[in-house]
C-alpha cells in the first residue's frame, strides 16, 4: 500500500494538469479567505463606528469626565470575559474615529443607520469581487471599512482632527497595499504636504493576497472577536 501511495504521489506530481489545480486551489482559498476577512473587518469597523456615534450622542464625557471610558471599558470587559478591543484609549479611538469622518456622511441621502450596514452587507462584496477591467474608484466613506483597526488608530494618532491628511493616508495604505510599519513610516514623512492636494483616482480591487496590508485585514479582526 505504501508503495502504491508513493508511485501515485510521483505520477500525480508529473501531471501538469494536476499541479496547475493545485495552484489554483490555493489561490483560490486565499482569494476567498481575504474576502472573508473584509466583511469581518468592515462589521468590526461598523460596530466601532456605531460606538462612537453612541458615546458622542450620549455625552457621557461631558457629564462624568474622562473617567467615563475607565468605567465603560470595565464594564464592557466584565460583560463580554475574553473579548479584547475595549480599553479605555481604544473606546476613545472608536469616539475620535466617527467625530473624524462623520462629516463624510452629510450630503447622503441614505441615513447614516442604515448605511454602513448596507455597504457591508453589499458594496464590500461588490467591490471584492470587481475584475481588473471594471474597476470603479472607491469613495473615501466606504474606504474606510476596508482599513483594518490598528491602521485607524496610527492614523488618528498622527492626523489629531486633519480629516483631508488622515483621508490621504488611508488612500494610500489601500493604493500601496501598506502594512502598519510602512504607514507608520510614511505618517512620518512630508508625504502629505508634497502629494496631499494631488488627484488620485485609485481603483477598487482587493489588497494583494500576499501583502502586509492583506494578512493584517486577515488576522486584525480575529485577535480581537477570539480575544488573543
């Protein structure tokens, strides 16, 4: 039986057709994996988005202070034990992140409830899914859903309440396929001021597969729903 196994694994590897299925299996599987981990992300992201919305509806902060996010923080732990994401610098990144880009939904007719729902739900897929020789540019709200957390958060960092620089860079770190050490790399440069108030009509297809952008949308989302 051994033998046999081995005789067959030479022929199977011999076989051009067989080895070029297996390639397309594997791309196949990562294609599929990393449309998958952008709906993952763009839900995360909507539920960040929402949370802020709420905080800042609320103005808990203005009633109780910055201890607010303190007491939310734990209060979130001890109802959900393991899941991570809620600390209280984070819970102000999801306030500063909608108070940042709220602006970008005021000349929608669609409500701003309903919206990042529906562009989860279909304009993710849509986009994902695009062929190289349909592309359509991306607008800037629905970027965002794209852009894993930790990027969001080096972004607000360095850009403070510069809506058009922290825009440029999310463009960029989706233009570029850029990974969190190459967008921390170039917050610290002058790029903006040279290339900020140039026109880039950048085209809407997936990160590739292999790149740093793509394995951080891929894994992001899962350390922080499986609390590792």
């Amino acid at each position: 039986m051994a033998k046999e196994n081995i005789s067959l694994s030479v022929v199977l590897h011999d076989d051009s057709d067989y080895k070029d299925w297996l390639v397309e299996l594997k791309e196949r599987f990562y294609s599929h994996r990393l449309k998958a981990s952008c709906a993952t992300n763009g839900y995360l992201l909507d539920f960040y988005w929402k949370l802020g919305r709420d905080i800042e509806a609320k103005q808990y902060t203005n009633n109780y202070g910055s201890g607010f996010y303190k007491n939310l923080s734990q209060d979130l732990k001890n109802e959900m034990p393991g899941v991570k994401g809620f600390s209280p610098s984070n819970l102000k990144y999801m306030s500063y992140f909608y108070k940042l880009y709220a602006p970008l939904l005021a000349n929608r007719q669609q409500p701003a409830d309903d919206f990042t729902e529906s562009l989860i739900s279909s304009d993710i897929q849509t986009i994902a899914e695009q062929k190289q020789n349909r592309q359509q540019p991306v607008d800037d709200f629905k970027l965002l859903f794209f852009i894993p957390w930790g990027h969001h958060c080096r972004i607000l960092e360095k850009c403070k309440d510069n809506m058009p620089k922290a825009l440029f860079f999310v463009r960029k770190t989706w233009e570029n396929n850029w990974g969190r050490d190459a967008l921390l790399n170039w917050l610290d440069t002058d790029l903006y001021k040279r290339d900020g108030k140039a026109i880039t009509n950048f085209q809407s297809t997936l990160p590739a597969v292999q790149s740093d952008l793509a394995q951080q949308i891929t894994k992001d989302p899962y350390q922080i729903i499986q609390g590792t």
